[in-house]
C-alpha cells in the first residue's frame, strides 16, 4: 500500500498529538484536546479526537470556545 505524502503528514501529526495527550492526561492535565485540534491538519480529524480520548481515558468534560 502506498500513502501520499499529505496522508503521511496527516498520520503523523495524528500519533504526535496522542502521544502529547496520553503524556498530559496521566499528568492529569485537561487540555488535551485542544491540544489535538491545533495539531490537527482537517476537520473530519476532530470527531475521531474526540472519541479516542473519551474511550481512552473515560468521560472528557471540555468547553468551547
């Protein structure tokens, strides 16, 4: 399988910011998914942020801005 370079990227800055968040949630820091938006290069990115640090580390309180 071969991956254009914009979906490596993509990939990368995606296990980048999880490995951001998983770091700051055990330091029981909350910010961690603006963190992952910021990093995150397109929107259709943010729903999967969501779910995988809800399942990942139970129920996530978080406030728009």
């Amino acid at each position: 399988m071969v991956l254009k370079k914009e979906y490596l990227d993509e990939l990368f800055l995606l296990m980048r910011s999880f490995l951001i968040g998983e770091r700051l949630l055990k330091e029981g820091k909350p910010k961690v998914l603006m963190i992952f938006l910021s990093l995150s290069p397109r929107k259709r990115n943010e729903n999967f942020a969501l779910s995988y640090y809800s399942s990942a580390s139970g129920p996530i309180r978080f406030i728009k801005s």
